[in-house]
C-alpha cells in the first residue's frame, strides 16, 4: 500500500469514527491462547498491522489462525504448537515486540522459546532486561547467542515473588502468561494495572487461572496445571479513541468516536475538559468537541496507570498547541517520546524541550540527560510541511497537526500508522477532511 498522504488541512473534522478493540490488549490475547489445550475465539478484533503480525508469529509455531476481518473475529488453535525457525521468527516480527511474550506459553508447552532482536516505536532504548530477569526467576536458562536469546525451561517452572523496579506493562504480562500455568503460587509487587492488563487477567481466568489482584499493585498466581481456549470480546481500543479526540480539538471539530468507553478514559476525559474540551458520553460512545472559545494551556505529567497515558500524550500535544499560554508536559513514562516536536516547530509551534523534571515530581529520568519535558507555548497558527512518521503515536500526531494546519501537507511513511490505528484514512474521509493516499 503507498506510503504517503497528502492532507489539505484548515477543515474541522466532524462526524463519527468507530474503535474496536485495543492494539495493546488484542496481540497479548492472541498469544495467551498458545497457553489453551483447546481453540480460544477472540471479538472486537482490529484490522491492523500488529494483529498482522502477531497472527503471523502464531502460524509459524503451529497455530491454526481463522479469522473474519469484516466481522472481527479470530479462532485461534494451538493443538499442534511447535517450535518455529529463528530466521523465520525473525523475519516475521518486523518492528514489533511481541515476540518476547511468547516465552512463557512456549517454554510450558516445548520447553523452550527464541527471542530475535525486538523492535517497537522508536520511543527510547525500550529494553528487556525485566523480561529476562522474571523467566530466570521461575527457573529458565537464558542464554544470549548472536542472532538472538535463546531461552529454556530444563525442569517446570516454577512460582515465585517478584518485585519490579517500575510498574512495566510488558513485565507484568510476561509474569501472568508465565505463572499462570508455573508450579505453585507467584507474587508480582509493583505490578501494572492498566485495563489492558486487567482485561488480559480476565482472559486468563476464563481460561481456568486462578489470579487475584490485591491493593497496592499486588497481583497473586495460584499456577494450575491444565487450561482451555477462552471466548473473549476485547476491551475497546483508549489510546485510539483519545488520539481522535485530540484531533477533533485540534481541528476546532467535533468527533463521535463509536466504541470508546468512560472509565478506561476518565483520566483523559479530565484532561481533556481542563484543556477547553467538551465530551459527551453516551451508550454508543463518546462525543468529543470543540465547544468554542479559547482553549487553555495546562500543566500535565505522564505516569502509568490511573495516570495519564503516555500514549495520549503527543496527540493532545498537538492540540496544545492551539491553547492560550503555556503548557507542560513532563513525561516519566519514556526518556524519549518528544522526538515527534520537531516536526511540530518546522510547522510554526512554539515548542522548547527540557532534561529537567518540569511541572511535577522528579522522575527516574531527571539528570540524566533526557529531554523529557516540553514547554509549549500557544496559540500558534500551524503551516503545512513535508513531514517523516517517527513512530505510532507520533505519527498520528503530525497527522493531526497537517489537519489543523492550513495548506497541503505531505505525510510520508504513514504505513507506521497502519501498525495501530484501523483504516484511518477512510475514517478521516468520513470525518469530511481532504485526504488522499498516494
Ligand atoms: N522497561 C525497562 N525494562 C524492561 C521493560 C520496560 O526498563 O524490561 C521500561 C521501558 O523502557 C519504559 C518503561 O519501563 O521506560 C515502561 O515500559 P512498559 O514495559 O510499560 O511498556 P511496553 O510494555 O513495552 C506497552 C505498550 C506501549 C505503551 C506502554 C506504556 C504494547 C505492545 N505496548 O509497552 O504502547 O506506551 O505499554 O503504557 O502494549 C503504543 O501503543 O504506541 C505503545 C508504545
């Protein structure tokens, strides 16, 4: 598909987008049904690029994949899982980092598992030493080789207690699709709690684990020896809903976003409100708008959850840009996902990036170097450019600043988006702007 875009921005977007279920729920689903000794049927399925390739990496170790994209659904049977070729692996993951929560289920069913080197947005040295250290602790060899990590489970795994520097979404999802089929009980301290997580653990459940999740980030593991396929509708996708929302009021429009759900979205909605945001939450959606006026400049600081979302951070940057005064943001999530405003000042924004912890708490990022603040000073108006998609969320991002922008602009490799966000360019269209893939 062409990998470019053209967008004639200045029009406020304005009518009804629909999200189906979150990116970063749905792959973590697809690969717990590896853990079932019979078929799981996940709804609510996304067509986009991730799902893609995780349905790939499932079918190169034996997985029987059907899916109806139309309708969302996917049947996934792991009866005949096996061990896949590490080129192949290789080859298939492309940038994601899926990949290394395979181990886990792979290392219960085969006794080993390979992790080729992992890609993922460009946001930071996103390493993986959590990961590596929880396998060791349920007893697996790690064993790093030129072409990758091979890792192996000599006896069962076995439960353990764990406490994790920081409350990693990926390392709390290693944990769960590790323990749950490990001998005897695990502990996780400091365990993330995102809903994407908590909707993980209710999959799990369905599928015969026994988790509990205590207050204080404490999540238990009683390991079972035994589990079957789940039937399971995903969650609905936040990060899109909210990237949506910021481009409706960027653009000074006003946005149905179909599917998007309140109390996964409360911290945004607030935010999102303090800004000059209006939203209306209804049974089918939410309603985001521009309700006029001025919109106000803000102080705003990333953290995991409850906290604000680091992934609906640049979006709303964008509409940051559009308000009166100055705004922080301070992110403790990433020590680099301020790449993307570059792009934002060739365009006319005023923005100035830090490596001090501004407008909050100090962060493990502060004096060390990583320009992890920004101080964004508005209104300005944004003039159309020829602009590079850094990653995901950055890329939609420039997306919105093209439409809020006067004049064409040109978006170039926007198959980077494609990776998260289901069909957006027929979706813009609907939303009335003056796009065109080339
Ligand atoms: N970290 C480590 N060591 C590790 C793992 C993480 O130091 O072994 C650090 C990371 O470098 C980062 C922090 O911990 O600074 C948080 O990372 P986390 O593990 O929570 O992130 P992730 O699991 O790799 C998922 C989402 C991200 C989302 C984050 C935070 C998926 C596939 N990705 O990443 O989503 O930003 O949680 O909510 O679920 C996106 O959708 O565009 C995206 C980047």
């Amino acid at each position: 598909m062409a990998d470019v875009l053209y967008v004639n921005g200045g029009t406020p977007l304005s009518g009804s987008v629909r999200v189906r279920g979150a990116k970063n729920f749905v792959s973590k689903a697809m690969v717990a049904a590896l853990l079932g000794e019979s078929p799981s049927v996940l709804r609510n399925v996304p067509q986009i690029r991730d799902v893609g390739v995780v349905t790939g990496l499932l079918e190169l170790h034996g997985v029987r994949v059907d899916a109806d994209a139309e309708a969302g659904t996917l049947v996934l049977d792991p009866t005949d899982v096996e061990s896949a070729h590490v080129a192949d692996i290789d080859a298939h993951a492309g940038s994601s980092r899926i990949p290394i929560l395979f181990c886990g289920p792979l290392l219960h069913r085969l006794g080993e598992a390979f992790i080729p080197d992992l890609g993922g947005c460009r946001i930071g040295d996103r390493p993986i030493d959590y990961h590596l250290e929880i396998l060791r602790q349920f007893g697996a060899v790690v064993d790093k080789r030129e072409q990758g990590i091979h890792i192996r489970a000599p006896r069962r795994l076995q439960g353990t207690r764990i406490s994790l520097p920081y409350p990693s979404v990926g390392a709390t999802e290693q944990l769960l699709l590790t323990a749950v089929r490990a001998e005897g009980i695990t502990e996780l301290r400091n365990a993330a709690i995102e809903p994407e997580i908590m909707d993980l653990i209710a999959v799990l459940q369905k599928m015969g684990a026994i988790i509990s999740v205590d207050t204080d980030r404490v999540i238990r593991i009683e390991g079972v020896d035994r589990l079957e396929g789940f039937n399971h509708t995903a969650l609905s996708d936040r990060i899109e809903a909210a990237s949506w929302a910021s481009a409706a009021l960027a653009t000074g429009g006003d946005v149905l976003v179909e599917g998007a759900t309140q109390p996964e979205m409360m911290t945004f909605l607030n935010t999102f409100r303090k800004v000059g945001g209006e939203f209306e939450v209804r049974d089918d959606g939410i309603r985001f708008y521009h309700p006029g006026g001025d919109l106000r400049s803000i102080v705003l600081e990333t953290d995991v959850h409850p906290g604000f979302m680091t992934d609906w951070q640049q979006p709303l940057v964008v509409a940051l840009t559009q308000a009166t005064g100055l705004s922080i943001v301070h992110e403790t999530v990433y020590e680099n996902r301020f790449g993307f405003t570059e792009a934002l000042r060739g365009m006319g924004a005023t923005i100035q990036v830090y490596k001090e912890c501004l407008g909050g708490g100090e962060c493990r990022f502060g004096q060390r170097n990583f320009h992890h603040s920004a101080v964004i000073s508005g209104p300005t108006p944004l003039a159309a450019a020829d602009i590079e998609v850094p990653d995901l969320r950055g890329g939609f991002s420039h997306l919105i600043a093209a439409l809020a922008a006067k004049g064409t602009s040109t978006v170039r490799g926007i198959g980077l988006i494609d990776r998260g966000y289901e069909h957006f360019g027929d979706k813009l269209l609907a939303l009335g702007a003056d796009v065109s893939r080339d």
